[in-house]
C-alpha cells in the first residue's frame, strides 16, 4: 500500500489526507464500539463524523454489519447525500436524512450517533422521557432533549425540526424511534451515548422490579443538575472526554486493529 505519510494510526494510505485517514480511523473504532457494546441493530442504525475542513461526511456503506467495517470501507458523502469516490453499496437514506441535519446545523457537531436498543427505545416510548430516579439520569438531564416521531426519516423537511429540537442538548430522544448523541468528537458522540443507554437501561430494570421507588428530594435533583452543567458542560472537567485514547487501547486488546484498514 502506497502511503501519502503517517497519522496517528500508522500510514496514511495514498488516496486520503492524513486528516481524513484519522477521521475515518476514529469512526470505524466508534463502529466496532458499538458493536461491541451490543447497540448495533444490523443494518439500521448508524454513526458519521465530518471530514475534517470541509463540508463532506462519513457514513457507513448499507449492506455491511458493524463489526465489519473499516475505515476505508467509510462511505464519504455531501450535504446532498451524493456520493464522493466509488462504493460498490449505497448509504441509508434515512441515515443521511438524520445526519446531515445535525452537521448542516453547525460547524462545532462534528459527530453523530443514532442507536436503536431495547432500553433507549423503551424510554423514548415513554411519556415522561427520562426520569430522575438516579445519578446517571440526573447528570444527562441537562442535556437531553426530544424530537416527536414523524415516520421513516425520508422527509428532508423533517431536518429543521430535528436540529430545532435538539437546541443546545447533546442527547435527542427521538420518541418512538430511538436514541441520537451529537459531539464535537466521535469520542465526545459515543460517551453521551454510553451513558444515555446505560441510565435507560437502570430505569427499565428499576421500572420493572414492581417495588414502590424513592425519588431524590428536589433540593438534590436541582443540585445534581447543576453540578452536571459545570461538569459535562462545554469547558467543565468531564467534557474533554479522555477516556476515548483508552476506548482504542481497549478495542486494539479485545478486538484487534482490522478497523484501520
């Protein structure tokens, strides 16, 4: 393989920027991640992270299962949803629907994660959303805002009304549908979504125990959000994300580094 220099991850292959090539390492990490922690759902869902200086975007190629994908195998499109290169598959139209809202809407949320699980979904049924039963909710519910469901995501009208009701929030509940987390990184991206799924996972498990449940008083909840925004907030100690160097060590450890290819 021709190497246009090295990055991060090793040689660059010829046909990227050392930029891209980076760009495109860190999504396919984020795809086996999602794998690995069983958020996958074949197909159906999907993770993209802007090609950095432009206005061009990755996704994943429709027709290849998480754990399958590399990061050469990313599919690079725009913000028409034409492709740029050659892929022998398509993308997800309904993908490139919920995506490219978020990436036309600024120029900071550079990341974007929409999963389909048990628990995200269960909660995005739910009437009230996420409940205040516990730390992990209440650290998130600053930052969690809800779009209504509108049917399969094929309507680019739909776009304005998902970036209008995602705000400032990191986290969307996409009612009836699922979960989306947005970052700055795909780092970023995939820890709001590691900690979203895991409080919807505490309160389903805790919903279903058919106990009579204690809330924390409302002086805690109130105190607890408002540590959260000077924690998890832009500039607080927890918004960095450093955990994500060790997420690749991990992957490299249990997965090995086929993604870079």
């Amino acid at each position: 393989m021709s190497s246009a220099g090295l990055s991060k991850y090793g040689p660059v292959p010829r046909e990227f920027s050392p930029e891209e090539w980076e760009a495109r390492c860190d999504l396919a990490a984020c795809y086996r991640l999602v794998d690995h922690y069983g958020w996958s759902d074949l197909f159906g869902t999907h993770v993209s992270l802007r090609v950095p200086g432009t206005d061009h975007f990755l996704l994943n190629p429709y027709g290849m299962l998480f754990g399958e994908i590399t990061a050469s195998s990313l599919i690079k499109v725009d913000e028409d949803g034409n492709i740029i290169g050659d892929s022998d598959l398509p993308i997800n139209p309904a993908g490139f629907t919920i995506h490219s809202a978020v990436h036309m809407s600024s120029d900071d949320l550079n990341a974007v994660l929409h999963t389909h699980t048990r628990a995200g979904n269960a909660v995005a049924c739910m009437e009230d959303g996420l409940l205040p039963y516990h730390q992990k909710a209440l650290t998130l519910l600053p930052f969690v805002a809800y779009h209504d469901y509108e049917s399969v995501a094929l309507d680019h009208a739909e776009r304005a009304r998902i970036v209008a009701d995602l705000g400032d929030a990191r986290i969307l509940v996409l009612r009836n549908h699922g979960l989306l987390t947005v970052g700055e990184t795909v780092g970023e991206a995939f820890f709001w979504m590691y900690r979203m799924e895991m409080a919807c996972q505490y309160q389903v498990d805790i919903l279903g125990m058919g106990q009579k449940l204690k809330l924390p008083s409302q002086k805690v909840q109130d105190e607890t959000i408002e540590l959260a925004r000077s924690l998890f907030g832009k500039g607080g100690f927890a918004s960095k994300n450093m955990q994500w160097p060790a997420m690749i060590r991990k992957l490299e450890r249990e997965v090995g580094t086929d993604w870079r290819n």
